[in-house]
C-alpha cells in the first residue's frame, strides 16, 4: 500500500521564488518534499525550508539543468515512490489521494495524471477508465517506483527538452509499464521562473534543436540523423541570413540560436550554452 510516508516530492527551481510557495502548499506535510534550487539562490530557499515541514533544500551553484538535478533529488531520496513535478504545476492533496487510489494495485515504473494547460491538454485516455497504459508521458508531473528504475534515471546529456521521452523510451525497452491516470492536474506553462527574458527564449531554442538531434542519434544512429536533420539545418541557416537581411532582430536571433543548437549537437558537442541572467 502506497501512503504518504512512502513518497517523495521531488521539484527542480530556477528562480521560482514567485511561485513555489503556491506549488508547495497543498502536498501534504506528511510528505517528504526536496527541492533543487539551480540559481544559488540560498536566503529565500533556506527560509521556505524552515517554514514547510519534512523539505529540504538544495542549493547548486551551477545551472544544472532538469535532468541532472532531479538525479541529484532522487539520489538523496529515501522513499519507495517519487513524484517529479515541475514549481509551476499545481497539484492538489484531493487528487494526490485519487493517483495513489489508483495506482495502489498497478504494476507501473511511470504513472502520470493529464496534464491542463492554458491553451493545451495532454490527455489520452479518451475514456473513463481509471488508467490506460501508454508510451509516454510529459515530465511536468510524473509518479516513479524507484525500485523499477535499477538505479539508472535521466540522461544527464539532457540539459532541457526530451529527458522524459527519453526515460519512458527507455522505460519501454526494459518491458516495464508506464501508465496515464484520470486525474488532471493544472500547468501554467513557462511560469517556472520569474525572468521570462528574451534571454530564456534564446536558450529554450537553442537547447529545443540540441535535444532533437541528440535523441535521435542515441536511437537512430548518427548517420540517419544526419539525413533526417540536415534539411533542417540548411533550413536554419537561410532563415538566419533572410531575417538579417530584413533586419529583424527577434527572429533573425531565434533562428541563429535554433541553428547553433543543433550544429553543437551534430559535431558532439555538450548542451553547454547558459541564459545570461
């Protein structure tokens, strides 16, 4: 029987300070809850941590992106179940206590509920089945069974887009079951920090096109990749060069830095590139 003394919540920040407190005040204090702060913002975490019982901060001084730092979470977990959500997925205790209902006597490594956005929905139980089993699920709120998973979790590779595809792809490959339950929870959506700069936008391109590439070529090989992506490339490129011509800067900016992210992957290269804030 899964209860709130088996689960950890897990949740990776980078300057969320406007919004973790809402994200953190319905899980139930019972819960064991740890958060990975990648800005080295020590004063207002330290503070949240003496006022939230049963969490514990972690401070990094590097940006170490979502994959790593949840790997980071996990490691210094000590409970039967994790459950990743993102600070500005907002999740209540009414259907915390639905997903363990559910899930209580499924054989599952990944159990995820719907996810409502704004302007999206990412649903695909299309019936009012309990759970379906699927292929994937988005890493805004997923539910793993540590004891599935053999020690290995994300690809720390990975410094934005694609981690979790690529944990339930190799979720899959080890014949164990990833599941969607009929609970919905809501996702603001690029709300996870308070500095939505053109800055932000810049890496969220340039790290979208390194992921790409990169996933495609741990499963597809180099070469194929290479023919897939390099239409895309070409693409990239005279895009760069019309906006220039046009002078507009915002786009001509984006498409350079679309093109720089998956060039860097193509040549092997680390997701190395930072937003300057």
């Amino acid at each position: 029987m899964i209860n709130y003394l088996d689960l950890t919540f897990i949740i990776v920040t980078f300057k969320s300070e406007h919004i973790i407190s809402d994200c953190l005040k319905d899980i139930p204090e019972e819960c064991k809850k740890i958060i990975i702060e990648n800005s080295g913002n020590n004063q207002f975490y330290k503070t949240l941590e003496s006022k939230i019982p049963n969490l514990k901060v972690f401070i990094m001084n590097d940006n170490n992106g979502f994959g790593k730092a949840n790997n980071f979470g996990i490691l210094n977990s000590n409970t039967e179940y994790l459950f990743l959500i993102n600070p500005d997925t907002k999740i209540y205790k009414s259907e915390i206590d639905e997903i363990i209902r559910i899930v209580q006597n499924v054989d599952f490594a990944i159990a995820a509920p719907q996810i409502l956005e704004k302007f999206k929905v990412y649903k695909q139980n299309k019936g009012n089945e309990d759970y379906i089993f699927v292929n994937e699920v988005r890493g805004m709120a997923m539910l793993l069974n540590k004891k599935k998973f053999l020690g290995s979790f994300f690809d720390e590779n990975f410094f934005l887009y694609l981690e979790e595809i690529d944990l339930c792809k190799r979720v899959r490959n080890m014949d164990e079951n990833i599941i969607e339950v009929n609970v919905a929870v809501s996702h603001l959506g690029n709300q996870s920090h308070s500095n939505n700069s053109f800055e932000i936008e810049m890496s969220r391109n340039w790290h979208w096109m390194w992921s790409k590439f990169y996933f495609s070529k741990k499963y597809k090989g180099f070469i194929l990749s290479i023919i897939i992506f390099f239409p895309t490339l070409i693409k990239l490129l005279l895009k760069s060069v019309f906006y220039f011509t046009l002078r507009n800067n915002a786009k001509f900016t984006i498409s350079k830095m679309r093109f720089k992210g998956l060039l860097t992957s193509i040549i092997g290269k680390s997701s190395h590139y930072r937003p300057k804030i």
